[in-house]
C-alpha cells in the first residue's frame, strides 16, 4: 500500500498545475503529506479548517440518520476548485486545490478515488 507521501507524489506526477494538495488524518486536522506550488498557500491551516469541514459533514448524516457515506466534497471558488475525498476508513483525507481552468474535475476525482482506495 503507498504511504501518504507516495500518493501525494503520484497526484503531483499526474496534476503538475495543482495549487496544493495533502493528506490529512481526519481525528487531528495534521498533514501526514502535502506539497504546494504556490508558497503563499498555508497547507497546514487549508488542513485544520478542511477537517471541520469533514467532521461538520459526517455528523450532518449522522444526525439525520442517512445510511450513506461521503463519496467526495467539493468546494467551487471563484477560479478554483477544492475537492475533498475521504479514505475507506475516512480516518484520512485527501484534499486537494486546483485552479478550475486548467483542471478537468473528472479526472481529478477519479486520480483521487485511486490514490484514496489504498491510503495506509
């Protein structure tokens, strides 16, 4: 199984215009991997807040008592897009920062769905 710094090198060899992206332990909000091409962009608060995000959405279907799990979440900015994709277990995941012109969201789900299946 890759480690968490494999999958984040595997998702940069395919999205080499990605702005940012990490692996992230869901109970803690720390990156367990992450690389940015943007020095500006503050991976490790992009983590913490996207863990609330996370855990604000798993205890939604909790409380209405919906049997589904979270496939992906996906946050449209104004030029980019910020998906979200949890691991089996969804005690990781991926979040990942593109800008929307240069990235085809369907490709980048399905890398993320691949690099997601075999988080360690």
């Amino acid at each position: 199984m890759p480690s968490s710094k494999q999958a984040v090198k595997e998702i940069l060899e395919a999205l080499p215009t990605l702005l940012a992206v990490a692996v992230v332990e869901t109970e803690t909000g720390m990156p367990l991997a992450s690389h940015s091409n943007i020095a500006e962009f503050d991976i490790d608060t992009a983590a913490a807040y996207n863990t609330e995000v996370v855990k604000q959405k798993l205890k939604a279907i909790q409380a209405l008592k919906l049997n589904q799990s979270v496939q992906d979440i996906l946050l449209t900015l104004t030029d980019q897009l910020h998906l979200i994709k949890l691991s089996p277990k969804a005690d990781k995941f991926i979040y990942l920062a593109v800008n929307s012109r240069d990235t085809n969201l369907a490709v980048a789900r399905q890398i993320l769905k691949s690099q997601s299946a075999v988080l360690n």
